[in-house]
C-alpha cells in the first residue's frame, strides 16, 4: 500500500471562527449528514434484493439481500459513521470538505466487498444505519456512537432468523467504525442476541473522544476546547463522551474477534484499538496493524485490497 503523508497544516483561527466551529461541529451530533447510495451490487452483476426490515426499536431499515446459491453462510455487514452501505463518496462536496483535512478525500466504494464476500460463497445482507442512506430517521437525527444504532445491529439478526431461506444460516458479522461500536454496544445490551453468531470481523471501531480532538487540531482549533465541545455536544445529544466510549463496551465481546485498523491512523491513537482488543474477554481474537499509511479511510478499502486474512477468519469460524 502507498504511503499517504499528511501534508495538510492546520489554520490559525481568531476566536469567533473558534466558536463558530465548534457549533457547527456540535450542531453536527445534532443533526447528522445523510449519506447517499451512489452504487449498486449490479455494477459487479451480483443478483440482490431490495429488502427492509426493523430495528429492534421499530425503526425501518432499508437494506440489501445478496444471495450466494447454494450457501448456508450469511454475511451482515455493518458501514461507518456517515457511510451508507454502498460506502461514501467523499470525493465530492460536501464529504470532501470535511474530511480533507485528514487526508480522507477520496471515494469508498463497498460493491467490490460484497463481491469478494459472495464469490467466495457467502449471502450478504448489508443495510443502511438509522439516519443514512434510505434507512428512515430516528432519535432525532441525532449521532449516538454506537448506542442507538446498535438496535439496528439487533433488528438485523432477527431479520435474518425470520426469513425462510436464511433462519437456519451461520452467522458472521462484519462491522466497521460506527458499525463495530454499534456491534459491540448490542453485545453488551444483549448478549442472548449473538448465541448463535459464530465471529466478528471489526475494523476500525472509534473512540469518539479521541476522532473528535483530532479533528480539531487539523482544523486549528486548540484541543483544550474539547470540554466546550462536549457541552454543546450534550446540549444537542444528552449523551457525553464517557457515554459513549467503545472501549468499555469490548468487554461484553461474546464471540470470536477480528479487529484490524489503521496503525497510524491521523484521526486516533493505536492505544484505544489496543485497549478494546485488550478487553475482549474471549480467547479466540486477533488484532491487525494496516501500515504504511495516515490515512483512515485506506482501513475501509483494505478489504478489497487485501481480504485474505478476513477470508480465512471467515471460513474457520463458519466452516
């Protein structure tokens, strides 16, 4: 993989862009940006089905059902924070304004990941958040870290024991950043849920605390304005960042765990990963560096770059 270096330098701002930052960031947990589905699994000729079901919560969910013939294996993919399941196309306005900053301009597509999951012969069933995509709004719209949106994680492992051709499949999991803390959340709200789930692959599960303050040191903003962030967050939200910390929720992992992440990941530190893969209490984990790259969003497109390892942590757990 390429290496990415960061060569963006953050602005000097006078105070009033400060606070006019920070609100609008604040404003942001407030009212989420909606994601756009700009790809289709008929791009890569992969037969689906348009499909929707609830959440745990009865919110619905739009989703996708890609059926692998003669397969008894089933895939739920669970997309990041602002994503949509087709993945998010950051290199176009208003996405790439912000996520520039961190080098993070550029398009994640996922098709070719269900590609790979289906030739491989898997179902997949990948689904848009509450408040992304087609998936209809909820709570108001506003960004929960994992909390709210775990209902959704829950909503689509019934669906998939309620259908005829898919109740009696093996699971497996596969859930990026907002998706792995919404997984790992469920986990600890229900743990009965993931009884019969046979992995996790996890990548890239955040820290929001962390993603937030290094979002505003390359923005200009100096970190110790983070306590006035997370006051006008809770206004917005009613929810802190201690709330909301996934670290605390990898201790009610249940199943078998895959993590991987970016090591030198601009928008978090490696020791947040490292303690969620510390508190796993289960024995059979693995965690993985991506290397040679600043660049979060290279952590998305790893999969399709290189899925071998995922692949095969796949077939072990649902051979």
């Amino acid at each position: 993989m390429p290496e990415t270096p960061l060569t963006h330098k953050a602005p000097i701002l006078k105070e009033e862009q400060i606070d006019r930052f920070l609100q609008q960031f604040a404003d942001g947990f407030g009212q989420q940006l909606r994601s756009p589905i700009m790809h289709s699994p008929s791009e890569v000729r992969l037969d689906y089905e348009d499909v929707t079901f609830p959440s745990s919560d009865g919110t619905p969910l739009q989703a996708w059902f890609i059926p692998a013939p003669n397969s008894d294996k089933l895939i739920i993919a669970n997309h990041p924070m602002g994503f949509s399941r087709s993945g998010l196309p950051t290199q176009l306005d208003p996405w790439k304004s912000a996520w520039r900053s961190s080098g993070n301009d550029i398009e994640v597509n996922f098709i070719p990941d269900y590609k790979i999951l289906h030739d491989a012969g898997y179902n997949v069933l990948t689904y848009d958040l509450r408040n992304f995509g087609h998936s209809s709004a909820a709570n108001g719209g506003i960004a929960s870290s994992g909390i709210f949106e775990s209902r959704d994680v829950l909503g689509s492992l019934r669906y998939a024991r309620s259908r005829q051709d898919t109740q009696h499949m093996m699971i497996g999991l596969f859930s990026r950043c907002l998706g792995c803390n919404s997984t790992l959340y469920a986990m600890k709200s229900d743990p009965e849920a993931f009884s019969d789930v046979r992995c996790l692959v996890g990548s890239q599960p955040v820290n929001t605390k962390t993603i937030v303050e290094k979002q505003l040191a390359l923005e200009g903003v100096p970190v110790d304005h983070i306590d006035d962030l997370e006051k006008r967050i809770v206004l917005k939200t009613s929810i802190g960042f201690a709330q909301r910390d996934p670290r605390e929720w990898a201790k009610h992992v249940c199943v078998p765990t895959f993590l991987y992440q970016v090591h030198d990941d601009v928008l978090t530190v490696p020791g947040d990963m490292q303690t969620m893969f510390e508190n796993i209490p289960v024995a059979d984990k693995k965690l993985f560096w991506v290397e040679g790259t600043t660049r979060r969003w290279d952590g998305y497109l790893y999969f399709q770059r290189e899925p071998k390892q995922m692949l095969e942590w796949f077939q072990i757990h649902m051979d």
